[in-house]
C-alpha cells in the first residue's frame, strides 16, 4: 500500500509530522522549527489555508523550501485522510 494510502487510513493522533507522505527528515526539521512538530498541527495548517491545492503549495514551499513533489505529496495526503475522517 502506498504511503499517502496507508497515512490516511488511520486517525492522525500524536504522529510526528515526518508520518506524513512527502516530509522527511529535513522538510520535518524545517517544519518542526516553524511550530509544526506534530501531523494534527500540520492538519490545521491545511485547514486554515481552506483546503487550497495553491494556497498550501505556496505557504508549505515558503517554510519548509520543499519540491513540487514533496509538496503535492504532503496535499494529497492530508486530503485524503479529511475525505476519510472530516468529510
């Protein structure tokens, strides 16, 4: 099962951000140094950007200088786990 699948088959919890498909050691440290340490935290952050594909692309490329992919990962996967638990 792909990791962006398997993320969002489960309740976020208190995983760490870098159980997020698209963030690893450095784009987590990056994020953890901005106020992100945790997945609920980033979660919010997606939340508050209204779910915006460009609107998250753009804040998350600014903090964290990940790549399109990295990026587009991470989107994917917490969209998916809100079609799963939110909506």
């Amino acid at each position: 099962m792909p990791k962006v699948s398997f993320f969002a088959t489960e309740p976020i919890g208190d995983k760490l951000v870098t159980e997020i498909p698209g963030v690893g050691e450095v784009i987590g440290k990056r994020l953890t140094d901005a106020g992100f340490d945790r997945a609920s935290t980033l979660l919010g952050q997606y939340l508050i950007l209204k779910r915006n594909r460009d609107k998250f692309d753009k804040w998350f490329k600014e903090v964290c200088d990940a790549s399109t992919r990295e990026t587009d990962s991470c989107f994917d996967s917490l969209d998916q786990w809100c079609l799963r638990f939110l909506y």
